[in-house]
C-alpha cells in the first residue's frame, strides 16, 4: 500500500528549495569561481617580490599561512556548530574586504598583516562545502567522488588563476587582480546565502558537543594531518616554490601562466579517469586510502622536486604535468577519509584540521628562500622530496588503524538525496 502526502502549500513570495543535487553542484562551481579568481594568494609571492624581494615575499607567504592555520579552526567550529548557510557568506566578505585592502596598499607591513588576512579568510569554503556533502549524500563511494571533485575543482581552479592571472598582471598589473579576487568572494557569499539551507535544530546541539580535542585524539586524523602536511609542501609548489626559482631565472610572470595552463590542461584530461579508476561506480570504495595517499605522496615530491631544478619555462611546463596523478590521488585520499572515517556533526573540523594540514605546508616559502639562497635548487629539490617520502611514511600507520576501526555514524541526509552522484 502506497501512502502519499498531500502537497504543502508555499507561502506566496517563498522559493522552493533547491535539490540536493543543485546545491552540491552549485558548491563545487562556486570552489571553482573562487580559487580561478584566487588571485590573491596565487600572485601575492610575486606581488611582493617584485616590489619588496624575495624574502620580503616569504615573510608574506608565510604570514598567509599562519593566518590559513587558525582561520581553519575557527571557521570549521563555527560551521559545526551555526550551519553553513550563516558561517561562509560572512567569511567570504571578510575575505573580499582582505582582497580591496591588498590592491590599495603597498607599504610592507601593511602588506604581511594583510597576507595574514586573507589566510584567515580564503579558504573558508572548504569546511562548509565538506559537511554540506556528507550531511546530503548516504554512500560513500559518493561522498568520496563528491569530496574529490570538490579537490578536482580547487586544482583546476588554482591552474586557472595562474594561467589567466600571469598574463591579465603582465598587462594590467596586480592590483585588478586582487580586486577581481574581492569580486568573486562577494559574488560567492550571496549564491552561497541563496543556495544553502538552515542548520536543522537536531544537528547543532550535538555539533555543539565536539570538541577539537575529542577531534584530535583521533589517530587516523593525526597520521593524515602528517601525510597531508608532507604531501601538500609538494603540492603547494606550484604557487609557491614555483615563483621563487621562476622569479630567480629571470623570468616574467607569463611563465607561470604557462606551467598553470599545462597543469590545467592535464587536470581535465587525466582526473575523470583516474577517479573511476581509485573509486570505482559502486557504493563503496574500490581501493584502500592510505596507499593511494602515499603513492600521490611520492609522485607529488618527485615531480616538484623535478621543478626546483628546471630553468626553462618548457621544463617547468613539464613538470607541472608532471605532478597531476599525484594531486589527483591526493584528493581522492582525503576526500575518501572525510566520506567514511569523520563523524557527524564535526565534518567541519575534520575539514578543518585537514585544511590546516595544507596550511602549514604553505609555511614553508620562506624556509624554500632561505634554502634556494643557502644550498641553490639541489637543496630544494631534497626537501621537496625529503617530505615526499615522509608523508609516505605516515601511510603506514595510517593504513592499519583505518583497517581496523569501526565506521562512523552516518549523518542524517538533508533534502532528497542523490545516492550516486
């Protein structure tokens, strides 16, 4: 016997709301629009550099990440506890008003307080867009392939502000950069504030309950926090280390365009594939996490360490390819860990700690500086490769914890649920 519901009548002015499908997909395009217009921290290093020096630009880098550190812990507790729909749009604003600021002032000082700025504020979708998904998708093959391409959109993303951005400041200079960067967060708070629902009463008491040190004490989160930390030095080279050794050649900013545009061609073309082949089309997940995180690892470090030691803008090109397999099994290690090992109601701080992972990877520019100045590109290279194989090495314990865990409590699916996106 089938039981139907008579259906509601809406108030005259209300909007129905939106599919799951829709929001989701209107997220991931929303990452997208934010890191292709994330020129702001992909041209800060040669922003600064060319007005200030090379260690005045690590000095910002640096400044940015730590800022990246605790504006992810905040905002990932902010959003298990008030929901996203009221945490990102204030962030992203915040976060516009960090990249006016930049396109209006050059005084150094000013400049490392406003690096530190839009750490705080740049990264703030990634916590929201990550509990959105589990909180509307039951499986977890499909959180896995969601949380990936929401990783997929981020790299295509950073590649496109670097292709595009070389070539608009070669022209036009930074600062309509960084002003076209304000633009896209503004543009993302309001689809964000439209598209996203309340927080349901039930959820935020017990989101209320976790704390980051209940989060933390969970080992498998500590063991990918190292991987992610190793692995994402690597991954950050392509906006980090890459302007340093390219400014150190003598070359203009068009040459990363270049290397951003051969990444991102390599992106479209390879990552499709390769997800079907890691996670397959079924409801779980084809393969274990943890080696596919240590392969990404390896490549990651072998491919940027390739970089440091280039001097042509074909070479550089070359290894930016390179790299892709690496970012793409890399995503779908971490993606997959948020999907089944992060319980409900702290999706935001697992995200959170994870995102804060890659922002002590970004700490590094100035210890690349300094290097490249002390030991030259071998030096560099060593690191690069030297953390590689470190993050592989937390794989291992990785591995054998998540093999014997029990599955986290599923969170209760928002709205109509797509069980196979």
């Amino acid at each position: 016997m089938t039981v139907t519901t008579p259906p509601v009548a809406l108030p005259r002015h209300a909007r129905p709301a939106p599919s799951s499908r829709t929001v989701i997909a209107t997220l991931l395009g929303t990452t997208l629009v934010l890191k292709g217009a994330g020129f702001a921290f992909d041209y800060l290093g040669y922003y600064v550099g060319t007005a200030h020096g090379t260690t005045a630009a690590g000095i910002c880098l640096t400044a940015f990440g730590i800022g990246w550190c605790i504006g992810q812990a905040v905002c990932g507790a902010m959003t298990d506890r008030m929901g996203q729909r009221t945490v990102l749009p204030l962030w992203l604003v915040a976060s516009a008003a960090a990249c006016v600021s930049l396109a209006v002032v050059n005084v150094l000082p000013a400049v490392i307080a406003i690096a530190f700025c839009l750490g705080c504020t740049m990264e703030v979708q990634r916590p929201a867009v990550s509990a959105e998904i589990n909180e509307r998708i039951t499986s977890e093959a499909g959180r896995t392939r969601v949380q990936s391409w929401m990783y997929w959109m981020a790299n295509v993303g950073v590649a496109l502000s670097g292709a595009v951005g070389g070539y608009v400041a070669h022209e036009h200079g930074y600062r309509i950069l960084f002003l076209l960067n304000g633009v896209a967060c503004l543009a993302a708070a309001v689809i964000a504030r439209r598209v996203l629902s309340p927080r349901p009463t039930h959820m935020s008491s017990g989101a209320a309950s976790v704390a980051y040190r209940q989060v933390l004490s969970d080992p498998a989160l500590r063991w990918i926090a190292v991987a992610a930390v190793g692995a994402m030095i690597s991954a950050y080279g392509l906006v980090s280390v890459l302007p340093l050794v390219m400014s150190a050649d003598g070359l203009p900013p068009t040459a990363l365009g270049t290397a951003m545009i051969a990444n991102t061609v390599a992106v479209l073309v390879l990552s499709p594939p390769l997800t079907r082949l890691l996670v397959g089309r079924n409801e779980s997940i084809r393969y274990p996490l943890a080696p596919i995180l240590a392969a990404g690892s390896l490549i990651l470090g072998a491919s940027m360490g390739l970089a440091a030691l280039q001097h042509t803008v074909l070479g550089y090109a070359v290894a930016a390819v390179l790299m892709v397999p690496g970012e793409v099994c890399f995503s779908v290690a971490l993606g997959g860990f948020l999907a089944t090992a992060a319980p409900a109601g702290a999706i935001g701080r697992y995200q959170a700690v994870l995102s804060g992972a890659s922002a002590l990877a970004s700490l590094t520019p100035l210890g690349i500086a300094l290097a490249l100045n002390a030991g030259g590109r071998l030096l560099v290279a060593a690191l690069l490769m030297g953390t590689a194989v470190l993050a592989a090495w937390a794989c291992v314990p990785l591995a054998r914890i998540l093999r014997t865990r029990p599955r986290p409590i599923t969170a209760v699916p928002v709205g109509d649920t797509p069980s196979r996106p």
